[in-house]
C-alpha cells in the first residue's frame, strides 16, 4: 500500500508540476474559436499546422529555472502561479524555438542561422538567459571564422535591423567586423546594396576590412550609393551627406588613375578630386611621404592588409613608389625616426636598415596573401618591392608586373633567388610594332638615360648577385615574358634551369631569340604544356624537339604510339606569324587553345589536328591562306577531301573564342547551333562572309559573347541594333572596313557594358551630336575612328569629358579635330594609347614631351608628320616617362597634283580624292635598356 500510495503521490507530483501553456500570436486578430488540444513539447520538433494559436503542456519547473519571465509569472503573485492552464501572447514561432531549446536534449538542438532570429527573440521576450549566452557564444564563433563566408549577407541583414530595435550590443559589435574580413565576398551578393547606411559605415571603419585593392572598394561604395538614389528611404539630404561621409573613407591616392578618372562620369567633383591628388602624388610623393610620417597620419596612405588579405592588386597606380609598399607593412608601433629612415632608404635604392626591419617588424607577414599585382606601378623599385614581397607575403604564388618596361631580367633573377616559392610570374608588356616583314631602311640604339645603371651594385648588397637560380628550390610553373624584345638565348638559358617545374612560357614577340635558343629551352623543360611562340624564331629546331621522344618521361606502355612524344601533351598552342607550318608533324590530342593565325598552315596540317583534339576551346585561323590550297592548287572548301572544314570543327568541338577567316565559307546557321552556343569572342574575318541572318541571329547563337570583330563583313543598322540590344554582355564590339549603310540609328540604344569600340572606316556620317549620344550610352575605355570627316576641334571635349576614362584613343582621317591643338585630348589622364592621323595640322612641336608629362600611363603614341604645326615633333630619350614603349611618326609621299596629298584632297580636275601614300615611318622604341630609332619604309 505504502509502495502504491507513493506512486499516487509521485504521479499527483508530476501532475501538479505540468502546465498547458497556450500561446497566441501577437500580431493575430482576436478569435472566438475553442482553445485548442495541448500537445507534448517533444510534438513541437514535427513540423507544425498553420496556426496562430498553440497549446503545450510542459514542465512547470523547468520553465521557471530556466526562464525569469516565467519565474516571475508563474512564481509571483500573478495569477497564473497557482493555474495548470497559463495564456502568453508572444511570436509564436520564437516561442517554439525556445521550448525547443529547453526540452530537448542538449547538443540534439544546434543554433544555425535559420533559427537564430527566432530564438534570439524568443530568449529576449522569455528573457531565458542560458539561451542568450549561447546566442551569443555562436553569434562570435561565427565571426572567428576566417575562412569565408558561413552565413548569408541577407540574415547578417535582418540580424542587424533587429538587434537595433532590442538593443543587442554583441550582435552590433559583430556584424562589422565580420562583413569587414569577408568583403570581397560581400561586395559581389546581390544584398549588398541593401546592407544600411550605419553597418557599412561600420563595416568600412573596421580595422579588419580587406579588400583586393581601394579601387574594388570605391567601386563597392559607388553601387551602393547608385541603388540607394535609386530608393526613396531616406530624404535627401540624408542620403547627400551618407553619400559623401562614405566616399571620405576612400583613400583616394591608392586609386587607380583610370578608375578614379572614369568616376567623374557620375561624381565629378570626387573624381576630379581623386585624380587631383593622384597628380600632385606624381610630382613629389617623397616629400609627401616623410611628412605624414612626422605627423604619424600615415593611415591615407596605407594599403590596406590584413590577416584575411589574399590579394593585393596596385594595377594602374603610377603614384606608387615603394615606400608605399613598405609603409603599409610597418607595424604602428614603430618610432617616428625609424619610419623615416625606411622611407629615405628605400628612395635612395639601398636598404641598409632591413635587417632591423625584419627584426622589429617579423610579426606583420600577411600568410593569406597568395597574388600580388604591380602592374601599370613604374614608380616602383623592383629590387626593393622583392624584398617587401619576401618579408610580408611568405605564403606568395604569383606575381604580375606587366607593362612595367623598367622590370630587367635581373630584377627577375632576384625574384627568383629571393622568392623561390613563387609560381606564376607575369612580366608582359606592349609587343613591338616592327615585323620581320617590313623593309628597315635604317636603325639605331642608344642607352636609356633614365636606365637603372646600378641595379648591379644594388642586388650586391643582398649577397646574391651572380648566384644561378636553384632548379631545386624553383616552383615557377607559368612564365609570360610577352613583348620583351631584349630577352637574348644566354637569358632563356637560364629560364631552362627551372626545368622541374616550369609548364607554361610565353614569349611572343621576343624578336631575339632564335630557335635554337627555343629549341634548347624545350629540350630542358620537357614538362611543357603550353606555349605561346607567337611572332618568334620557332622552327624546324623547336619542332624536331617537341615532336622527339621525351627520354625522361617514365610511363612505359601507352594506347597511343605518340605518348612519349613531348607535343602529344601539348595544352595550349600560339603560332601567330611564325613562318614554319608546324602542325605538319603534330600528334598530340590535348589541345585547349590554338592560335595558328597569319601562318603557312594548310588544311593538310589542320584537319587531322582538329580530329585529334575534341576538347579545342580556342581555335584563330586568321590570315591563313594556305587553308584553302592543297597541294599547290586551290580547292573548293565543300569539295576536298577533308570535307567542309566549319562541319568539321562543328562536330568536334565547342569553342569559347574563335577567329574565322579562309576556309570557313560556305557558313549556314545549323553549322553553328550547338557548337558556337558557348563562344564569348568571335572575330571574323577576310575569307569568310557571315550573311546577315547570321550575324542577326548572333546573341542567340552565342548568348555570352563579349567581344566580336568583323572585317569586311556587309552590315546594316538592322544587325548593329540588334547587337548592342540582345548582346547584353558585350564588352567589344568592332567593325573594320565592313560594307552596308549604317546610320546613326544603330548606336542610338543603351549599350551599358560596351568598353571598346572601334568604327574604321564605316561610319563617314557621324558628327558631334552623334558622338555626344554614343557617351550617353556607353562608358567606353577605348575609341578607335576612322575616316570620320564630320569631325572638328569641338570633338575633343565631347570626347574628354564624355569618357574621362578613355585608356585608347585612335582617330585617323577625322576631320579637323587636332586643328586647334590637343589640349582637351590630353585631358584624359588614363590615356594609354593615342593614335592621331590625318586629323588636322596643328599639332604642336613638342607633343611627344607634352604627351608624356600630362599622361602618366601613357605607353603608346602615334603621329602623322602631316599634322605637326611647325613642320615636325621633337624627339626626347623619355627623360620623365617610364612607361613609353613606342612612338611612331609617319611621313607622307608629296605629289605636284594632289597638294597636300596626305588630306587625300582632289586635284582640281577631279571630284574624288586620291587615298594618302605613305612613304615610311620613324618608330622610337624603349626596351627595358635602350632607346632603339628605325625607319622602316611601311606605313605602321
């Protein structure tokens, strides 16, 4: 009796101590419906009706242990303390979550972020402090992961907006902090411009933003604040000053001239300023430099690095100078006098004080960091920026410097030595203008005056100098030396050293190497897999070599017959203008990228290459005659034995980028749906005629074309519309000598992703007004124009203030525009490129100077003799500019009849002018040691 008497009392215990708790949405319209069944808490893990009303019997002592809500409603003096049946009104899904939290199983329940809001809701209105601690226990160790992005911005969002409503500090304390070390991801969600005004301003102020360069940041701010015109939450003036307080937090001297050009479209008064401070930077970044280190404001000036860093991109900087770099890497706590010392010594080209550096400042090496980019930087020490590489980025893989013509081989031996881990380097700058198939009537070279003469004594310091690059300790597996026409056999001699791990070589356009100098470096390197040979000695040396067995390869026994044959592994193959048909003898059958333009490569050669290889993505046939000849004698495409060669690509392969030109007619539209489906860019060109339902029904064909070229093609406003409207990601669209009647019509349509546009020769109508809607549509970087006679001085200014970001600008037989000078052309400060001919005589005598003081990223610059005021252009060895490579002046042939022949103006007898006739051409070239002058008799 005594046993069961106890199981009555324990069970009446267990009945006292259970309550129905009902629970009513807050937000929900009151109802006269009964109440409903109670269900057990362990139902609420069942996914559970549409309701606004819920009954739940739960433990009484539990709720009040763990909840001082419910300890001081059900353990005061209200009345429900004494009932089994208990009423809240709150939100009915935190409610859930947090009895969930508290009856089930510990660790059975894991917080994530699609049921943190609710239980953190749930926590605040029950005011269960367990629960809230371990928010916030998560909350933090979400932030501590460093290695991306574990929640969605969308929820770091709504977490925001809520915490500011209760007043959830460590939410607000965490929020920054953690958008600021995954901002690249951040910047690249679609939400991003929906994160408020308060958080990214926090998130911007974060010590810990990291950001791939300023620009991506500036360019992040600029969107947000585009969208937020865009929407009607704030007032105006609000939004004016949020606006402004934003952009002030841009360092603006780490911008990109270009980029902080080109922001004067939409906010001129900051991109005026930015490009301003970059200019004055230019003039005497030093001086600059050693007083913000005695103020200790060096913060403006600093690259932003952190410990999530991964990639630090200066492209386009030429206000950068070293010390930059080193002042970003100091540590903060560094006295005044130690940083000046860095400063002054890193100018003078030695560095003395590294030692002592490394010592004092060991512990800021950014591990993270995996790409560095200096390219476009020719203010840059490159002895010294190695240096910074070596003792901030030790984890460092690859390294850019293209268009930095200073960069010497040295530099790229030290690199080596200093750096072995490194294991892509890119040093690529502008190709030479000078075939091998152009008449030299005479050529001389002279020093550069402003060459580094003691980069020798400067490595010595380091105890390097001299000492051969270790193949043991290499890792470079990609080399591009595109354009450096200085690199001698003796240099790629010692880029064969690297023979363990190099697979990747670009040397196109390297004019002094021979081809036993290739030959030899692919006889070292037999890991090859691709090559870009372009515009190079490669021969029947180079070809004997890729074609021989590879002796060391240790595969014994293959399917293939040509297995141990170096070319059979062959990934990537450019043979632009070389003279020798070398796919005569190729075998292998892992080709991804062909470029065999402008070569002597026939359809014998081609088509069993093309069978071989069915995964071909790229494939450029341009200026190969030979393709339509077999055997001397010319054939019909649809007739020899090959079969037409466009079914045989076709049906073999599907192409991403593709230059067409002999051999590829007759083209229907079934020869190109599917296989072209995935083609980004297309040229076309002499040899092959698209018909104008083909080139309309190209945005279909090719959905994710960016870039097209057409050459001699029939056009009309019909497809030129139609291009620019349903090529939504068409960045280059350009039209070389093409037939048709366009009219202005055709670029009267939004184009907002077009970059580049070049009109030669196809457009004689367009005048101002039409130049004047084309910047209203397009944000161009490059403008090319030829044998547009409307065109007068006013077309400067439309031009320069129309796209202030301009990188080329080509203008040839245009009217009168240089008639009156140049002075809004050299406005542009991002200009790269200028080409000037036939454009009206009042080009001053010093423009070369002018051109290369007023433009800093100025690299290539064309002229016509026939446009100089005062009968000719002074020619400076470059005694400012780092960055020239080439300057080309044309000379025009004078006849009695014709006047001023260049202008192709008619004899009086005659109503049609005569076309211009060059005589030659004076090319000023700049390598990275000397000034080289030729006179070659053609027309460049």
């Amino acid at each position: 009796m005594s046993a069961a008497g106890d199981g009555e009392d324990g069970a009446a215990a267990a009945a006292a101590d259970t309550l129905v708790l009902e629970i009513t949405e807050a937000a929900a319209s009151p109802s006269s419906a009964p109440p409903p069944l109670p269900i057990p808490v362990s139902a609420l893990a069942a996914p559970l009706p549409s309701a606004t009303v819920l009954a739940v019997r739960a433990d009484r002592s539990r709720l009040v242990e763990s909840s001082s809500y419910f300890r001081a409603l059900l353990g005061g003096s209200f009345s429900e303390s004494g009932s089994g049946y208990v009423r809240i009104s709150c939100d009915l899904a935190a409610a859930v979550q947090v009895l969930r939290y508290l009856f089930e199983p510990p660790g059975s329940f894991p917080i994530s972020h699609h049921n943190f809001l609710p239980l953190l809701e749930g926590a605040l209105f029950l005011a269960v402090e367990s629960l809230l601690a371990d928010c916030e226990r998560w909350f933090r160790t979400v932030r501590s992961r460093n290695s991306s992005m574990v929640v969605p911005l969308d929820f770091i969002i709504e977490t925001w907006y809520f915490a500011q409503k209760h007043g959830v500090t460590f939410v607000e304390d965490v929020c920054p902090g953690y958008l600021a070390q995954n901002f690249v991801q951040v910047i690249s969600s679609r939400s991003f411009v929906h994160i408020p005004y308060d958080l990214l301003c926090s998130t911007i102020e974060s010590p810990h933003l990291t950001v791939d360069s300023e620009k991506q940041l500036c360019e992040a701010i600029l969107s947000w604040i585009s969208a937020s015109r865009q929407s009607c939450e704030q007032s105006v003036s609000n939004s004016a000053d949020n606006q402004l307080s934003l952009l002030s937090k841009v360092r603006v001297c780490l911008l990109p001239l270009g980029f902080a050009a080109g922001t004067k479209r939409n906010c001129f008064e900051f991109g005026n300023n930015a490009v301003c401070m970059i200019l004055n930077l230019l003039k005497d970044s030093l001086q600059t430099l050693l007083y913000t280190v005695t103020d200790d404001n060096l913060d403006s000036y600093r690259i932003r690095l952190t410990e999530y860093s991964k990639k630090i991109v200066l492209s386009g900087c030429p206000q950068l100078t070293t010390q930059f770099l080193y002042i970003s890497a100091l540590p903060t706590d560094l006295d005044a006098v130690f940083k000046r010392t860095i400063v002054s010594d890193v100018n003078d080209g030695c560095f003395n004080h590294y030692n002592g550096l490394v010592k004092k400042a060991k512990t800021l090496s950014f591990r993270n960091v995996r790409i560095v980019d200096l390219s476009k930087c020719p203010n840059v020490h490159f002895g010294a920026a190695i240096l910074w590489m070596k003792w901030a980025f030790p984890e460092l893989r690859t390294f850019i410097a293209s268009y930095c013509l200073l960069f010497q081989f040295e530099d790229l031996q030290y690199l080596l030595l200093r750096c072995p881990w490194i294991n892509e380097i890119n040093l690529s700058i502008d190709t030479s203008v000078i075939l091998s198939k152009y008449s030299i009537i005479s050529s001389r070279s002279e020093v550069r005056r402003d060459m580094n003469q003691n980069l020798s004594s400067y490595y010595m310091q380091s105890g390097l100098y001299g000492t051969s690059v270790n193949p043991v300790f290499s890792n470079i597996s990609k080399l591009i030396l595109e354009g450096r026409n200085d690199i001698t056999d003796m240099n790629l001699l010692e880029i064969s050293m690297l023979k363990s791990s190099l697979c990747y070589i670009n040397i196109k356009h390297c004019t002094l190497l021979t081809d036993d100098g290739i030959s030899t470096l692919l006889l070292n390197c037999r890991k090859m897999h691709s090559m870009v040979l372009s515009y190079t000695s490669f021969g029947n040396h180079s070809i004997q070599t890729l074609c021989s067995l590879d002796p060391s390869d240790s595969f014994s026994y293959h399917k293939d017959e040509h297995a141990h044959v170096m070319a059979f592994r062959l990934q990537e193959l450019h043979l632009e203008g070389c003279e020798d048909g070398a796919l005569c003898n190729f075998v292998g059958s892992s080709l991804e990228y062909l470029d065999i333009s402008e070569t002597v490569v026939s359809m014998v050669s081609l088509a069993p290459v093309i069978r071989r290889n069915s995964n071909l993505s790229c494939l450029k046939t341009a200026g190969c005659r030979n393709l339509l000849f077999e055997q001397g004698e010319v054939q019909s495409t649809s007739g020899n034995k090959y079969g037409r060669f466009l079914q045989e690509i076709t049906s073999t392969c599907y192409l991403e980028d593709v230059e067409m030109g002999w051999a590829f007619c007759p083209v229907r539209v079934d020869d190109l749906i599917p296989s072209f489906s995935k083609v980004r860019r297309m040229t076309v060109g002499l040899g092959t005629t698209l018909p104008e339902n083909i080139l309309h029904a190209l945005p279909e064909i090719c959905p994710f074309l960016e870039s097209l070229v057409l050459r001699f093609q029939v056009i009309s406003d019909r497809v030129v519309r139609n291009l620019l409207e349903s090529s939504t990601n068409l960045q280059v669209l350009c039209l070389h000598y093409c037939l048709g009647s366009l009219t202005s019509f055709s670029f009267q349509t939004m184009a907002p992703a077009l970059r580049i546009l070049r009109l030669q020769w196809v457009t004689p109508w367009i005048t101002n007004d039409d130049l004047t809607i084309l910047t209203q549509n397009c944000n161009l970087v490059e403008l090319s124009l030829s044998g547009c006679k409307l065109l007068d001085s006013s077309s400067q200014e439309i031009i320069s203030s129309g796209w202030p970001n301009l990188a080329c600008l080509q203008l040839e037989e245009c009217g009168q525009i240089t008639l009156d000078g140049v002075d809004s052309i050299l406005d542009c400060k991002a200009l790269e490129e200028v080409l000037l001919r036939h454009t009206g005589r009042g080009i001053g005598r010093t423009i070369i100077t002018d051109a290369i003081r007023e433009l800093p990223l100025l690299r290539k610059l064309a002229l016509d003799l026939c446009d100089a005021s005062e009968g000719g252009y002074d020619t400076p060895n470059v005694p400012e500019g780092k960055m020239m490579r080439s300057v080309r002046m044309s000379r025009c042939k004078k006849s009695a009849a014709a006047g001023r022949s260049c202008f192709g103006e008619a004899p009086p007898s005659s109503s049609i002018p005569k076309p211009v006739q060059h005589r030659e051409t004076i090319v000023l070239e700049w390598s990275s040691r000397q000034l080289t002058t030729t006179v070659v008799e053609e027309r460049l």
